[in-house]
C-alpha cells in the first residue's frame, strides 16, 4: 500500500508539473490574413537547429508569400533583428526552396543577394567574413546601403551572420497552421485525482502509525 501511495503521488506530481509548461515557453501569434500562428524560437542558435524546433512544435520555419505578410513579421517581432526564415538553398546551390510552403514564389533579397559567399569570392574588404562551407540560409531584417535603406533577405551560413557568431546564431520565426496546445487530461483521469491523493495520504497515514508501534 505504500509503494502504491507514493507512486500514486509521484504520478500527480509530474502530471500537474508538466500542464501549462510547453504553451507558456512560446508567445503565439495570430494573422488573420494567412490563418496561420507565429512565434519565435526559444533557443539562438544554427539555422539547422531552428528549423528542429519548429517541427517539434508541428511547425517550421516561416514561409513568407508576400511583402505584407513580411510586413505583419516586422511589425510582430521585430524589424531590425535577424531572424531565420525557411528558406534554404542547401539541397542544391541556387535552387532556393522553401521548407514549409513551397507554393510561394516571393522573395525579397537585398541588393547584390544571395552571393553564397565563399572563401575566394567575397569583395575587396569582405575577406574576413569568407568561409568554406558556403552560404546556403535565409535570414530577414538584413538592412544594407549607405543609410540602410534597403532592408531585405540575406544568405548566410548555417552558424548565422557574423556578429551573431559570439552567441551561436540567431532566432528563427516558427509558423503553424495552428496553436500548438498542451494535451489536456481526460475528464475521467481528473476525477481520479481525489482518489489518488487520498490513497498517497492514507497511505502515509498509515506508515507513520505503524512506525510509532
């Protein structure tokens, strides 16, 4: 009875520990143009990694379809922070797809992008930021010109742009066709809750008197 009582008690525990958990870590939002949710990655990190984290949330890595919905992002999250966005070209160099929506055909390259840059291929005063691997993901809020007035997408490597480097990379921004939610208990586990904690009380009740015998 006292194995019961304290499994019984164990199971409680964890059960109510792990309700509310997973949907307070995100912050969704929802556009009514698309009908779609949004919200950003916990974890800074490679372009890889986001794009695990969106699918563990039964998502991926946001499909933008046009510069309004690009707009609605900025206006969401942020407009001047990079973040991944799920396109990728790492399957076949130049063929850009995307990895949640491929039906769409915007883009919104800044001037002179995607370059892939390279170690031999990047431009007077550009040599420090040359690497081997390649540029082959998309981040948005990418701002270039004199005063930064083009605004737009970037390709990058998989560690993210170089000032991000220090951190291990940058956020992604997740889309789902809906919020994702915390599985509820069943109604009749629910009603076993009184039970169970009676019989880990009484369970406890009981080892205490044995033990003063």
């Amino acid at each position: 009875m006292r194995i019961f009582g304290i499994l019984a008690l164990s199971l409680l525990v964890v059960l109510t520990c792990s309700l509310g958990d997973d949907a307070a870590a995100y912050q969704w939002s929802f556009n009514s143009a698309t009908g779609h949710w949004y919200t950003l990655t916990q974890e800074v990190g490679q372009w890889t990694e986001a794009a695990s984290e969106a699918q563990q949330l039964g998502g991926y890595l946001v499909t933008i379809n046009n510069a309004a919905e690009e707009d609605w992002l900025r206006n969401t999250f942020s407009d001047t922070y990079n973040y991944w966005i799920g396109f990728t070209d790492a399957a076949s160099e130049g063929n850009w797809v995307w990895i949640g929506d491929q039906s769409s055909t915007y883009t919104n390259w800044v001037p002179d992008e995607p370059n892939n840059m390279t170690v031999g291929t990047a431009a007077p005063g550009w040599e420090q930021y040359q690497n081997s691997d390649g540029e082959h993901y998309a981040v948005m809020n990418w701002t270039v010109g004199e005063n930064d007035e083009f605004s737009g997408w970037n390709d990058v490597p998989n560690i993210g742009p170089w000032f991000a480097q220090s951190d291990g990379g940058v956020l992604g921004i997740v889309e789902a066709q809906m919020q994702p939610q915390v599985v509820p208990l069943p109604p009749s586990f629910l009603l076993l809750t009184p039970i169970l904690v009676r019989l880990a009380l009484v369970s406890r009740f009981r080892t205490r008197s044995t033990s003063r015998l």
